[in-house]
C-alpha cells in the first residue's frame, strides 16, 4: 500500500514538473516574442469592439440604449475549458449588467491561450500512460495553471486597452464616463479604466 502511494505521488510530481518547467518556458517566451504580435492582438480586440459598438449605435438609434457607460471584458471558464474564445465583450448604459439587451461579442487571447493548450496535452498524453492516478487528481494542477495564463493574459489587456484608448479611431471608448471592466461574466470584476485615465 505504501508502494503503491509512492507510486501515485511519483507519477502526480512528475506531471507537476511538466507543468512548472513548461509554464517557465512559455512565459519567458511570452515576455520575448509577443511584442512580434502584439499589433495583430490589438487589432483584433480593435475589430470587435467596433463591431459591438456598431450594435449599439443601432440601438441607441431606436432609443433602446442610452449613453454607452460601462465595457466588460468577462473571462469565460467554460469556454476556456473548450479551448473557445474565452473573453466575453459587453457594452451597457446606466442600467450596466441589468441591462436586458445584449451588445456582446467574443473574443479569443490565442497567443497566450495556445501556451496553455499546449502544455494541457502534454500532461495528458503523460497522463494517459499510467493508471494510479485518477483525472480528477490532477485537475488542481490544471487549474492552478489555467490561472497563471490567465494572470498573463488580463496584464497585457490592461496594456493593449491602454494602447487602445490612445487612438482617435476609438472615440467611443474615450467618450465622458465610460467605464471598462476585467475579469468573470457577471460576477468579480475590477475598473482598469474611467474615460482615458491612468490604467491601475
């Protein structure tokens, strides 16, 4: 019996070691390389939020919306598990989440997201080897893993938004008393920006 929980132990720190050396490896990589993409994961966010505010002039048009006031970047765990665009984009008025119109879109942070993708597989191929540990025994490890990529991925938001609201060409994101917003759908979320002040 004690055998067989060194066994188990030997094979769950084996699988953690991927996961730490793998992780130090994709984020010095990260810190390296994104600035090589960087311009193209703008642009991207760029392309949905102008697509969001095409639906919300649409509906500020038939008085539906007011002013816009609040942006919401929600990061999606179940979409994550999916491996499908994992941010949520909404825009709201005074009436914020209550607000019964949806003006939302996704979007996906690839690069950064793939990292972890990446390092999943080559856990569960690992994984998939063996028969002492249980996949539910690891799944702490994963999600300790997801939350260092996403830490990653909400610091260079804040960063690319702060880009963002630099630019003429997102006027309405600069507009008196709009207020963006990071973190889960419909629950914590924190203020990374009010009109184009300093980013926290």
């Amino acid at each position: 019996m004690i055998n067989e929980v060194n066994l188990k132990n030997k094979v769950i720190n084996e699988l953690q070691d991927i996961a730490d050396n793998r992780y130090l490896w994709y984020s010095e990589m990260i810190e390296k390389e994104i600035d090589l993409y960087i311009a193209e994961i703008t642009d991207s966010l760029k392309i949905v939020l102008n697509k969001i505010y095409g639906q919300y002039i649409k509906f500020q048009d038939t008085g539906e919306e007011g002013i816009l006031e609040w942006v919401y970047l929600s990061f999606l765990h179940s979409s994550f598990l999916d491996h499908s665009p994992c941010y949520r984009i909404d825009f709201y008025d005074t009436r914020d989440c209550v607000s019964e119109i949806d003006c939302t879109e996704l979007w996906d942070f690839k690069y950064i997201f793939d990292c972890y993708y990446n390092i999943e597989k080559e856990i569960i191929e690992k994984f998939n080897k063996q028969t002492r540990v249980l996949r539910h025994e690891i799944n702490d490890m994963l999600i300790q893993l997801q939350q260092k990529f996403r830490s990653i991925a909400d610091s260079w938001i804040i960063s690319i938004i702060k880009n963002i609201l630099k630019e003429d060409s997102m006027f309405f994101l600069k507009e008196s008393g709009v207020k963006i917003m990071l973190g889960e759908y419909l629950d914590n979320s924190k203020l990374i920006t009010v009109n184009d002040d300093e980013i926290e």
